[in-house]
C-alpha cells in the first residue's frame, strides 16, 4: 500500500512539473510591434458615389447648352475618382495603430 501512495505520489509530482514546463514554453514566444489598418474598401466605395453625383450634378450645371451630357458624364467620372482618392487618404489616417503580438 504504501509503495502505491509513493508511485502515485511521483507520478502526480511528474504530471505538475511536465504541464509546468509546457506551460513556460508557451508563454515563450517573442513580442511584435505591427502595423495594422482596418479595411477602407467601404468608405472609398462611399467616396466615390457621392463623388461621381456630386461631380456629375456640377458637371451638368456647369457644361455648356448642347452639351449637359456630356457635361455630366465627365464631372460624373472626375467626381468618382477625386471622392474615392480623397476617401482613401482620410481613411487611412484614422484607421491604423500599432498593435503587439506575440508569435
């Protein structure tokens, strides 16, 4: 009996100090500063449709007699690309920080 207690004593003693060490050597891992930035794919998509009516709206006003369609379709296509540029900078500003983890 007592011999039973003895080996079950270093056995229990042998399962602490192996989960102990699996433990330690997960904790182990190296720290890392990163660089993260939220998607902006929706924010430059909003950007570039009030862009593209905004543009194509003043491109209408300001076009000439005969020529409002044509007039709308350009301010339309300047509008887009200068709203989703101008979304993508601002987005970027606010959307990134550094963050750490551990690999």
């Amino acid at each position: 009996m007592r011999a039973q207690v003895k080996t079950l004593a270093v056995v229990v003693a042998l399962g602490f100090t192996a989960s102990t060490i699996a433990v330690t050597a997960a904790e182990a891992q190296t720290r890392h500063k990163v660089w993260v930035c939220k998607s902006t794919k929706s924010a430059r998509n909003k950007g570039t449709v009030v862009g593209g009516l905004t543009g194509g709206t003043l491109g209408a006003v300001v076009a000439g007699k005969g020529n409002k369609t044509e007039g709308a379709v350009l301010g339309g296509v300047v509008g887009a690309v200068a709203g989703n540029q101008i979304a993508k900078h601002n987005s970027k500003k606010n959307n990134c920080h550094y963050e750490y983890r551990y690999y």
